[in-house]
C-alpha cells in the first residue's frame, strides 16, 4: 500500500513533553528579549527554531483552529514568556545597565545562532532569497545605526488607554519580525518605564497578597494586553501568507533581519553619567533635575575595550552561540527519539 502521508505530516506530531520544553524555553528567552531595548524576541524565535510553529500556531488561532500541538507549545511559550517578564522585570534590565557590554556580547550570540536554522532551509542558489537577505540587512543596519547614535531617550508621557493600545499593537508587531524590538518601539513612544513599572507594581501587588491593586493595575494594562494580541494576530498572518507565497523570498528577508539585527548590539558602549546643561529625555538638566535622573536614563556612548574585554566578549558570544545551537539540536533529538 503506497504511503499516502507527507513529510511534513510524518513529523508533524512531536510528543508534548518535547514541545512544553521547547515552549517553555523559547518563552523565557523571548521574554528576556522584551525586557531589553535592540533586542529582538523575533530573533530568538527563529533562534530556537519555534518561529514557523510560533507563526502557525497564531494564526490558526484568529481562524478559530485549535490543534493540540498549536495549543501546548503557544501554552508553554507563554507561560515561559510571563515568567520571565514577572521574574526578570527588574533583574535583567539592571544587569544591561550595569554589565551592559558583557549582556550585549551575549545577546549577540543568541541571535547568531539562529542563523544555521534560517539560512539552512532556504536555497541558497536562489536569487531571490540573496537579494530579500540583502535588502533585510541594510534596513537593520541602517535602523541599529540610528539607534546607535541618536539614542533611546524618547519622553515618558501619560500613558493613555489609546497611546497603550496602539503601543501594544506596534510594539507586537515588532517582536514578531525577526530584528525587530517591541521595547524599543516603547521607548520611542515613552511607554517604556510605564510598562515595566506596571508590570513591576503589579508583580509586587501579588506578592503582598494585595488583589485590589493587582486588579487595578492589570485593568490600567489591559488596553496594551489587547493591542498585542490585535498585532501578534496580523503579523503572524501576514507572514504565514508571505512564507506561503514567496518562501525564499521571505526566508531570504528573515535572514537579513537576523544578522542585521546584531548592529545595535555593539557589546562596548556603556551609560556616561549625564551633566548640568546636558539633554536626557527631551529635557535639559539642571541643579535640580540631574539628581533625579536614574542610571537606567543615562545616555550610552562608545569606549574603547581593552584586549581582556574583547576576549571575554568574543568567548561569550561563542558560548551563547554554541548554547542555542545545541538546544536546537537536543530538540531534534528528543522529538526524534520519542517519536520511534
């Protein structure tokens, strides 16, 4: 009897232990990423090799389609992905501050390591995808210049219901793309530090046992939680369409995302203590104003790495990069192991 099954249905179920512990990673990795302002969530999708699945999974969802590989591994992704956000809020973004160069020199590598899982399908005598991957890494590279050197100092405003909501569908949008950065579209829209203040205050309020506050402020978020879903939601669609139509076009495009993304990521910058007359956030400082303004505010300027600096970061970025290339080969190797 002829086998009648296609490749892609042979493989198609995983067992569930292997896709809660890829979900569950994928999501602590992608909720790290959303912390960091030039980090892309996209890219560490596509790193860990969950970015068709991610994209699939979505999109069954606004059609009302739940398969059950879909359901666990969006489950596991994002209560990977909260965890980290919960967890993490605080910690990481102090650690960029503080150790900014060697967090950078990590990033690097975990995105880098995606770039055998996306290059790899693709078919590398097409023209198309050479010339989408081309076009991919200028728009990166110009976007991480610009990041780079105008900086990441957009006011804080009144964080309105409609500003959260329309923050939440752009800044969805952007952490889907591969090289894209929801945080730093936060940041250009100043809702940065009232996100990660709410999401703070709300992580506290459940820790003291406080409901009423916990409620009040996840209400305060709801109009963002709602804009993210409406953006993950059309992106996801957008490209499943595009990866159906134009594969190696798209695949081409993704790639010059990912390794574009790395420009902003230049690990030897650190923050340099502003001064009197110096403009942070859009204000000019003062006697006044300049004790008010965090370490997390100060603006980040280039410096000079001594040999020992560019070794550790060299090493960093390898060890990073080997990280995620064997967690994208152990998942292979457990979901072909349990499917025997």
């Amino acid at each position: 009897m002829t086998d009648t099954r296609t490749p892609s249905s042979a493989v198609s179920d995983p067992p569930v232990h292997a896709l809660a512990i890829k979900g569950t990673i994928s999501g602590v990795l992608m909720g790290l990423a959303n912390l960091v302002p030039g980090v892309s969530a996209g890219a560490v999708l596509l790193a860990t090799g969950i970015f068709r699945a991610f994209l699939n999974g979505l999109a069954e969802l606004t059609t009302l389609t739940f398969r059950r590989n879909s359901i666990i591994l969006l489950g596991f992704l994002g209560f990977g992905w909260v965890l980290a956000v919960l967890l993490g809020a605080g910690v990481v973004k102090q650690l960029v501050v503080d150790h900014r160069w060697i967090m950078y020199s990590i990033f690097i590598g975990l995105t880098l390591g995606g770039v055998p899982l996306v290059y790899g399908p693709a078919d590398k005598r097409s023209a198309s995808m050479w010339i989408s991957a081309a076009i991919g890494l200028a728009i990166m590279t110009v976007l991480g210049l610009v990041q780079m050197f105008a900086g990441l100092g957009a006011s804080d405003h009144a964080a309105t219901w409609w500003k959260l909501a329309i923050g939440g569908v752009l800044a969805a949008g952007a952490t889907v793309l591969p090289g894209g950065s929801g945080t730093f579209v936060l940041l250009l829209m100043g809702l940065y530090v009232p996100i990660l203040g709410g999401v703070s205050g709300f992580k506290d309020a459940l820790i003291a046992r406080d409901f009423a506050s916990a409620f009040g402020v996840a209400l305060t978020l709801a109009p963002f939680a709602v804009g993210m879903l409406v953006g993950l939601a059309s992106v996801s669609v957008g490209l499943k369409w595009t990866l159906a139509r134009f594969p190696q076009s798209t695949m081409g495009m993704l790639l010059g995302l990912l390794v574009g993304s790395v420009v902003a990521l230049w690990p030897f910058q650190q923050g340099v203590q502003p001064k009197v007359g110096d403009v942070v956030k859009g204000r000019v400082l003062t006697e006044e104003t300049l004790a008010s303004i965090k370490p997390d505010d100060w603006p980040v300027a280039f410096f000079s790495p001594t040999a020992v600096q560019i070794l550790i970061a060299a090493a960093l970025i390898v060890v990073a990069l080997i990280l995620t290339l064997l967690l994208a080969r152990a998942e292979e190797k457990l979901g072909a192991s349990s499917s025997n």
